[in-house]
C-alpha cells in the first residue's frame, strides 16, 4: 500500500525566509504532483514531476523529484504573505488514482 | 480548457434526506472521473472512480449503497449522498481526466444537521 508522508505539517515563517517541504512516499510511483489549497477552497495545479531529478519552478515555488531516495522537496525562497496556504504532494498509485500526504500548513507572517 | 462546474458550491441538509452533487466538464470530454472526500484540516481521500457507462469503482471503506455515483455521459458525473448523516459532513471534490492531464472541480461543502 502507497503511503505518503510530508513534514513538516505545520509552518510559521517570516517574510523573506527560505524553506523546504518534504514529501516521502513508499513504493515506486511515475508521477508526483504538488497542490496548493486555499482555506474553502480546492486544489490548484503547481508542477507535476515525471522523471527521476526533474526540477520545476514558478516564481518563488521550487520543486524537485528523487525517485531513487522516493523524495520530493518543494522549496520556497523569500516567502511572501500570498504564498500563505496549506501545500499538498500526492503521488500516482496506478490506475491514475493518486494517493495525497497529510498536507503542509503554511503560514507566513509580515 | 478544461473548465470543470462543480454544483452545487455548498448545501446544508437535515439529517436522512439526499443530497446530489454534480461534476460537470464544460469544454472537454472527461473520460475518467474520480470523487474526493476532504474532512475539515485533514487530506484528500479517494472515493471512488468512475468511466463513463459502467459502474463506479470504489475505494475500500466506502459504501456504495450511499454514495451513489453516475457516470452517464463524458461530460457529467454525479455523486449521490443517500441518507446523509452529520459524519457525511465534508468536502467533496471531483477530478476529472481529459486528453492533457487531469483538472479538479471546485468542491462541495456538504453540512448535515
């Protein structure tokens, strides 16, 4: 059974700092993929990774994929209040059904 | 493209009656459509899966028989919550496959009381 883990869950940074999210994921997967959901909301697209030492990135949001060490960070770099958001990685079981991580609480005070 | 009507946005219903919830592709054929159930602050989970003319798949620990899932065209998906109770209370999202990739609906707060 894929399990899917991220951590940290919950993140309170500063404007302007960098952080990483991880994403672990158990069994082998050709695809990952990150989401963004604003509370009330659903789930906006980030990147979708599908190759071993794929690296995407949008504005601030830096994404990579190690599919050797089943791994997937998604960086951001000089945090800025809108980014605030809980980030989801899921991961393709097969079948196109995707299994998600726990989620990442995001916050990022002025 | 791949704009995706998910309706209704939010429903309060009394506890026992039905509440239908439709998933809509409005510039695509989605030959796949799979249904999420989100509690408040926890994951996504998967529901079930559905092509278009069969029967739904559904996940382990998910019953069928009240929540009902019709797939009848490319373009329409439905989710029936029969019977709801307070615990059926969530967010219910579709994701929908299309020639490009897949795209998710809008999501629908359900609140039984």
């Amino acid at each position: 059974e894929l399990k899917v883990e991220q951590n940290p869950l919950f993140l309170s940074m500063q404007e302007g700092k960098n952080y990483t999210i991880y994403c672990n994921y158990s069994t082998t997967s050709d695809r990952l993929y990150w989401y963004r959901q604003d509370p009330g909301k659903s789930l906006e697209s980030l990147f979708v990774l599908l190759s071993n030492g794929a690296v995407k990135q949008e504005g601030r949001l830096m994404a990579s994929l190690d599919t050797k060490a089943r791994l997937s960070t998604l960086h951001i770099t000089a945090a800025v209040h809108d980014l605030s958001a809980t980030y989801f990685c899921a991961v393709d079981q097969g079948a196109q059904k995707l299994v998600f991580g726990q989620g990442t609480r995001l916050t990022i005070n002025p | 493209g791949a704009v995706v009507s998910q309706h209704p946005s939010w429903v309060i219903c009394k506890s026992g009656t039905s509440v239908k919830i439709e998933c809509r592709s409005l510039d695509f054929q989605a030959t796949t459509m799979f249904w999420y159930r989100q509690f408040p602050k926890q994951s996504l989970m998967l529901m079930a899966t559905s092509n278009e003319g069969s029967k739904a798949t559904y996940e382990q620990g998910v019953e069928k028989d009240k929540f009902l899932i019709n797939h009848a065209s490319l373009t329409l998906s439905t989710l029936t919550v029969t019977s709801a109770h307070p615990e059926d209370s969530s967010f219910y999202i579709c994701r929908l496959k299309w020639v490009f990739g897949y795209t998710f609906g809008s999501g629908t707060r359900l609140t039984v009381v």
